[in-house]
C-alpha cells in the first residue's frame, strides 16, 4: 500500500493517507522502509524538515503514513534540500525513536 | 530532536528485529477463545499503563460441567444448568471432583455461607485437569463473603487446583467485607489460580483481600486481576489486597511458590501486598504489576502508613523473592519494605512514594519513609536494587541506612541522594511525562538517562519489561526502570528515498 502526503507550507502534522492532490510546478518524493518487526505496530509516520534533525512537526504528530511501508511527500518546493524520517507507534501511545535520516534536493 | 539513531538504539533495533516477540512467560491454550483473543479490559481509569496480559494454560475439555447461581440457585441442586446449585461446598462429590478437569459457571452473588469448601474431601482438580470456574455466559457473579471464607481446609499441603478467570472483563468480583476480622478469601490449599478476577471493598474500609493462613501453601498464583476501593477512612486498620501466611507470631502458616503478576492494585488504604510468613517459606515472584495510591489510610493508627510492598516474616524466614518490573506511585510509606529475606529487587520505576501523608492531607506517621527499606531484624537477608528508579518528589531518601541493603547498582535516584554504583541522577527528563493522566507517564526515550544504563539481567529472568516487551538478551544494554524505551519499539530502519 502507497501513502501520500501533501506538505503543507504551516508544517503542522496529521497528512492524510490517500491523499492525491498535487501542488502545480511541485516536485514530489517517494520513501519506503524496512518494517518493524513487532507485533504490536499500529502504524508509521514520516517527519520532514529542511535542516538535519530539524522536523516541522513535533513528535508524535507527524504524517500518517498508516501501516504502508512507502509514503510519497508532494508539493515540495524547487531549490529546496528536505530531510526526512520515519517512527513507527503502537496502539498504546508507545512511539519509537525516528528512524535513519535521508535527504532529497528538489530541483 | 535527533538527526540519527544512536549506537545503543542500532543495537537495540538489531536485537529486537531479530527477537520472537511473545506477550508472556506461560503457555497459550489455543482451545479458550477469551484467552488468545481477550486480554483484560481494566477498571482503573489510568488503565493506559496497564499490566501486560498473561496467558495462562487451562483445560480445554472436561469430564463434567457444572452451574451455579448464587441468587437463585439450590442448596440442594443438581449443579446443573436447569437446576443450578448455590454453593461451591455443593459441587463437592459431584463426578469429577476428584482430579478433574471440571468447567463450572457461575453467576449472582455467591455467600461464602462460612466458608466456601472447608475440609471437604472429593473437591479437587489436579494439575492439567482443574477445576476451571468461570462466569456464566452472558453474566457476571460475586463471592461475597460472610464468614471465615475458607477456599480450602487447615491441613497442610490440601491440594485444590482450581482456576477462577473472570475472563476479559474481571466477571468474577470478590467482595471484601468492611470487617478487619474477615477477609475476602483465605486460599488455603494448593495450585489455586486467581485470573482476571476483581476484589474490591467496594469504597470501604475494607480488610484484607486474599490471604493464606494455613501451613505449606503451595502455588498460589494471582495474575491480571484488580485490587481496588479499599480506602475509606482513617480507621487505622491495616488492610492488605495480598497477605500470605498470616497466622500469630511464631505460628504455622508458610508457603511456597506465590506468583503475583501483573496485576492492579490501586486505593488501598493499607498495604499492597505483604509477605510475612510464620514458617520458612520460598519463593516469591511480585512481577509486572502497577501499585498506586497505597498506604494512606493507616497513618493515625497503630500501623502507621504503609508501603506498597512489605516482606517481614514473623517467625520464619522467606527465600528466593524477586520484585520486578512493577510500576509503583502515589504511596504513603515505601515502595518496598524488604525487612525479611534475600531479595533480588530488579527494574522497578518507584516514584513518589514516602508522601507521609494521611488521605485527608494531614501529615501521617511512617516507619520507612524510604523507597526501599531493608531494615534491621534478625530474619533480614540481603536485598540486591539493579535498574530502578527511585525518586521522591517529597525529598525522601531512596534507600535506609540498613546494612542489608548490600547490591546496588545502576539505580537512578535524586540528585545528592545516595543509590549505589553507576548510579544515575534524577530530573524530570529521565522520563517523558511525571502527569499522572498522560500516556507517557514514567516512560522513558532514547534519549532518557535511563536508556541503555542498565546493568544486564537477562540471565536473571529479566526477560521482559512491565509492559510484557522482550529485554535485550545476550550481553546487551538493559534500559533502568519498569519500562522499556520507546515500550520496546524499534525505529524502522533502512528509510530510503525510492528512485
């Protein structure tokens, strides 16, 4: 399964999953991730931000990529270096440590 | 915020990516639906630090099923579904009662009529074939008790092997008397089990809940139940939800092999659980359990304020006890008061305890205003503190002065107080929340100080956290406290941009 996420120019978290709307001129990027191998994952969020280790969204809120192990980020501005990472939660509010941080440069 | 994973949470993904994740120690049964699929649904409000739930191991068959209605049941009935009996003494002689397994069901309010079965022959399950007691489909029943309320007899080594599960939602309630010279339940034989069943003195002042006050009890097993309400007013009377072996000093009551895991204790007025046997007893595992609001409601009395969990013995001597993974908070007196035994006190979060306090809010007299007290008596053993939190908010010490607090290591207590080597100093940042209502309350990150500081001990049976997760085995990091970071979750890894 493929989430898909809008981002936003406020930052804030809470991206819908399915959402298929694109911003016009915008680039998009495709992540995916290994799974965690636990029996309790609910599910799984991505954090962006555009400096290292800087996330827009404060943890816990960050875009809900569901149970999918790929999440596609749109509207994301040209000339623009982003970061990224991935949690994984479970049901109990229990939310994991993010994950390895990549980048992409939005040309 | 974090840019990478640090070399502690790499390994500990590594670890626990390759691990087989299990939610208990014991066995599945694969035949009872409510067990694989039913868990607990608690009572407590704070239910979001709930004990993990144990599945344990029981008959999927019997030789014979029997009903009984306490409302409207017959002394003299059949015990069947038509003709319910009233009593548990009335399955007594019944076919299979002699080894078992029988299913009984049980509904309404269910009088101890004394006691419950006291000295009756032919009433007995035997291991792998109990009898197995649950509620009646569709209903709920209630052990109220008006008597001595013996489950059992005063011979020592009676062997019972019955299971009470009140299945998912705690459908077996035992009701405690307002009466100190009564109890909920004297289980008084062996290999009694008490499951997901709730014992309440119903916002009472209460007695004592479940107790043993018979020579050589053995196996008695209380898991994934609900002590609560038993806090009202300041009388003084020393209530416990769990008291084995009591019995008058230098008496006959003694034990083997008690097993309280993960359970709920909460508003008692008196202790949570105390150990105190009369004889020499061995093995004690209180493991995975959340105690909170303990010990306020004794302070103006004789008894004084009272701890979370005491170990005393008043005659004989208890061995082998280990205190794990409970998640202790709000308590008048101490978390542990460890005056009897050797004791392995091993990764518990014991926070705000010795408040000294009365229920009204006056100020209570104590004798262990300390988050562990060994104490000085001649039955005290030595008490061993690895990976615990022990923080007073009040200020109190973690530790007494006693020389039988003789192992401690890798604790983390407040800043100029002492907790043994490669300890660790308390601030609010040790944990990600001290609000009571919030989910994360006393859970801990990666970025914790009580992450990955640990001293390993797996081999010692530390195999799990409070919340049922899988500790890091071989020669990994241990985290300090009841919980695991993050509750055990790895971060995902290898996060990638798709080309």
């Amino acid at each position: 399964m493929l989430s898909v996420a809008l981002l936003g120019s406020c930052g804030g978290g809470g991206g819908s999953s399915g959402q298929s709307a694109a911003a016009g001129g915008k680039s998009s990027v495709t992540l995916a991730w290994d799974p965690v191998a636990a029996p309790n994952v609910a599910g799984y969020r991505v954090y962006y931000g555009t400096s290292t280790g800087i996330y827009s969204q404060p943890q816990g809120s960050g875009l809900e990529a569901g149970t999918a192990t790929t999440f596609t980020a749109m509207g994301l501005n040209g000339g623009t270096r982003y970061y990224f990472a991935a949690t994984a939660y479970d049901n109990t509010g229990n939310e994991s440590d993010y994950s390895n941080e990549v980048f992409k440069d939005i040309p | 915020m974090q840019t990478s994973i640090s070399t502690v949470e790499k390994f500990r993904q590594t670890v626990l990516a390759s691990a087989t994740v299990i939610a208990a120690l014991l066995p599945m049964s694969s035949a009872i639906a409510d067990q694989t699929t039913g868990g607990v649904n608690w009572l407590d409000p704070l239910a979001y630090r709930k004990p993990a739930f144990v599945s344990i191991t029981v008959p999927s068959s019997a030789v014979a099923t029997y009903y009984i209605d306490g409302t409207s049941g017959s002394d003299g009935g059949a015990c069947s579904q038509t003709s319910p009996c009233k009593f548990f003494a009335n399955l007594c002689g019944k076919a299979g009662m002699t080894g078992g397994p029988v299913f009984v069901y049980i509904k309404g309010n269910i009088s101890s009529g004394g006691n419950y079965f006291y000295n009756i022959a032919n009433c007995y399950g035997s291991p792998g074939s109990e009898i197995y007691v649950r509620p009646w489909p569709g209903n709920t029943a209630n052990l109220v008790s008006n008597g001595n309320n013996v489950m059992g007899g005063d011979t020592p080594s009676q062997t019972h092997d019955w299971i009470f599960d009140g299945g998912p939602n705690l459908g077996i309630t035992i009701t405690v008397p307002n009466d100190n010279s009564k109890v909920g339940i004297r289980a008084n034989a062996n290999r009694f089990t008490f499951y997901r069943v709730q014992i309440t003195c119903n916002n009472g002042q209460g007695a004592t809940g479940i107790i043993t006050t018979a020579p050589a009890v053995a196996d008695l097993k209380i898991i994934n139940s609900e002590f609560y309400a038993c806090n009202s007013g300041t009388g003084g009377l020393q209530q416990s939800a769990v008291y084995m072996s009591s019995d008058a000093c230098n008496g006959v009551s003694s034990f083997s092999n008690f097993v309280f895991r993960n359970n709920i204790v909460r508003h008692m007025g008196g202790e949570g659980v105390e150990i105190n046997p009369r004889r020499d007893s061995a093995g004690v595992i209180i493991q995975g359990n959340a105690f909170h609001d303990i010990g306020y409601n004794t302070c103006n009395g004789t008894w004084n304020c009272r701890p979370a969990i005491t170990v005393d013995s008043c005659g004989g001597t208890p061995s082998g006890l280990q205190i794990n993974n409970n998640l202790i908070w709000d308590i008048s007196a101490s978390c542990v008061w460890a005056k009897a035994g050797d004791i392995a006190i091993y990764n518990n979060t014991c926070y705000d305890y010795g408040k000294q306090l009365n229920h009204d809010g006056t100020g209570g007299t104590v004798a262990q205003a300390v988050g562990i007290a060994a104490g000085n008596s001649g039955n005290a053993g030595n008490v061993t503190t690895k990976n615990n939190i022990i923080f007073s908010v009040v200020g109190k010490n973690p530790f007494d002065s006693s020389s039988f607090l003789t192992n401690a290591s890798n604790n983390i207590c407040g800043a100029g107080k002492s907790c043994g080597s490669s300890s660790a100093v308390w601030s609010n940042s040790v944990v990600l929340s001290i609000a009571e209502n919030d989910a994360n309350y006393l859970k801990i990150d990666g970025s914790s100080a009580a992450a990955g500081t640990g001293v390993n001990l797996f081999s010692l049976g530390m195999t799990l956290d409070y919340a049922g997760v899988p500790r890091l085995s071989g020669s990994g990091l241990f985290d300090i406290g009841a919980f695991l970071v993050n509750g055990g979750l790895s971060a995902p890894g290898n996060l990638r941009v798709v080309p």
